[in-house]
C-alpha cells in the first residue's frame, strides 16, 4: 500500500486541483510501479508560508522581496 505525503504552501488551491494531484500520483504509481490505486494513499498537507521557510527565509518574506 503505497502512502505518498505531499506538501504545499496553503495559497489558494482548489479543490480541483488537489483532486488532480491526487488522481495524478495515483496514476503515476501504477503507470510506473504497477502498484493498485485501490490501495494507494494520497495526502495532501498545505503549510502556511509563513511556516515554510528557504535559505533562512520564510516563504512570506521571500514573496514580498520578489524572489
């Protein structure tokens, strides 16, 4: 049973949207690895930007530089 974790920052997807990455991943696992998308665990985590950070950076921070 594959569990795959997947992390965004939280700015506005839709609900769309995560249903594609959910159907993608799926997809992908059993296109590639021949595992069954019955069994397949999609999760999707969004983090606030201001709770993600780069270079020593948050996210927030980055943003309003530009970068």
């Amino acid at each position: 049973m594959p569990y795959v974790n997947i992390k965004i920052t939280k700015e506005n997807v839709t609900t769309e949207k995560k249903a594609e990455l959910i159907q993608g991943v799926t997809r992908l696992l059993a296109d590639v690895l021949n595992k069954n998308p019955q069994t397949t665990v999609v999760v999707i985590d969004e983090v606030d930007t201001d709770n993600w950070g780069i270079g020593g950076e948050s996210v927030t921070v980055r943003r309003k530089q530009g970068k």
